[in-house]
C-alpha cells in the first residue's frame, strides 16, 4: 500500500487522492484543449507519472497542489498539440469527428495561464507586483503611474523590469516552462 506514496515537500503525495481530487478537472481541461478522450487520459497520466517524478521539487508553500498539477498539464497539453502537429495521423487513427476539435491554445488555458500567472504575482515584492500589474496587465502609461505613486518614471521602469525577471524566476520556481 505505501508504494502510492511519495514524499512531498515534507510531507506525503498520496497519488491516489491527489488523482481523486483532481484527476476528472484535468481531463476535462485536456479534453477541451484536444478534443481527444484518448489523448486526454494520456495527459492525465503523464501530469501524475511527472508530478511523481517530481515530487521533491513541489514546495506547498509556493503553490497549491492543485496549481502545480495544472502548471505540468498545461506543458503535456503542449506537448501533446506539438505531437499532433508533426504527425497529424497520429490523430486521425483514434478521432472519430474533427468537428468537434477545438483549437489548441482557447480560453481553458488562457484560464490556467492566469491562475499560474496569479500564483507567481503572489510571490514577488509588493513595489514590483504593483509596477507588473498597473503597467502591464491593466495597460497603464508609465508616467500616469509613476505620477499616482510619487515616484520617478525611471524608478517605475526599474521596479518593471526586475519585477518581470522576479516573475520569471517564481514561474520557474513553480514548474512552469516557456
């Protein structure tokens, strides 16, 4: 019985209630990106046999488990797409309708591309998370923010740029490959 556990940042992966929990959100996310029931469990499987791999990188400290799971499945579903792509028989062999096939890259990973990006924001310094978000994410200019905060714009272009690179290293820190 203990071989579907797997020490975890300090505690313990049960693979089987982590699959419990969040196995049928995972398949639904790869089934909208696919459109493959196939190639679906195919990516539910592999998020699972990584996140085991991997077990000792995961801190719940930095991420849910939940957004650690979603964080390697989003890279499987590209993995998966890419595959796709080069050999597009491949596809063909197991589909039964294309209609139904929706396009790689639609608003299910556009929802997962938030919540990782959410989850990074949350881990970076208040000054540079500000910076990021007024900037960036609500397409402010520069000057409008950096006369709101009393600051220089060259101080509010600085905070921007090593809040990027922080970002970076958090999203990296959480699995999340470009």
């Amino acid at each position: 019985m203990a071989r579907h556990l797997r020490p975890l940042g300090g505690a313990e992966l049960d693979v089987r209630a982590a699959y419990a929990a969040h196995g049928p959100e995972l398949y639904r996310f790869a089934l909208r990106q696919l459109g493959d029931g196939g190639a679906a469990q195919d990516v539910v499987q592999e998020v699972f046999l990584r996140a085991w791999r991997s077990a000792g990188a995961y801190d719940p400290q930095l991420a849910s488990l939940r957004t650690w799971l979603f964080a390697i499945a989003r890279n499987v579903v590209v993995d998966e797409a890419r595959r796709f792509a080069v050999r597009p028989w491949q596809r063909t062999l197991t589909e039964v309708t294309d209609d139904d096939t929706p396009a790689v890259g639609g608003i299910d990973e556009a929802v997962v591309d938030a919540w990782v990006v959410e989850e990074a924001l949350r881990r970076i310094g208040e000054e540079h998370r500000t910076a990021i978000v007024q900037t960036h994410l609500r397409g402010r200019p520069h000057a409008e923010v950096a006369a709101e905060f009393g600051i220089p714009v060259g101080t509010l272009r600085s905070r921007v740029f090593y809040g990027l690179k922080a970002l970076r290293l958090a999203m990296e820190e959480m699995g999340v490959e470009p």
